[in-house]
C-alpha cells in the first residue's frame, strides 16, 4: 500500500519544491524591494545635499 505524503512520493517532492522556489521568490523580491527603497532614500539624499551644497 502507497502511504499519501509519503517522502517518496513525486507529488510530496514536486509540493515542496513549489513551496521553497515561491518562499525564496518571496525573499528575493523582499530583498530586493528593500535595496531599491535604500538606495532610493540614499540617491534623494545626495540630490537634496548637492542642491543645498549648491544654493
């Protein structure tokens, strides 16, 4: 007899495989909004002191 959820069955693998790519999909995007936001405030930053430096 076949146990359901067993480790070798191809469909438990296949659900975990889709799980983790999505959860690290997830965490790539996370990353990479976070890095975009920081380098955005770092960018306006520098503008704003250049435009006061410059006034």
């Amino acid at each position: 007899a076949t146990v359901l959820n067993s480790p070798d069955d191809p469909s438990f693998t296949n659900v975990i495989a889709t799980r983790l790519s999505t959860e690290i999909g997830f965490l790539m995007i996370k990353c990479f909004l976070s890095v975009a936001l920081t380098c955005h405030k770092c960018v306006e930053m520098s503008s704003y002191k250049k435009n006061r430096n410059w006034l």
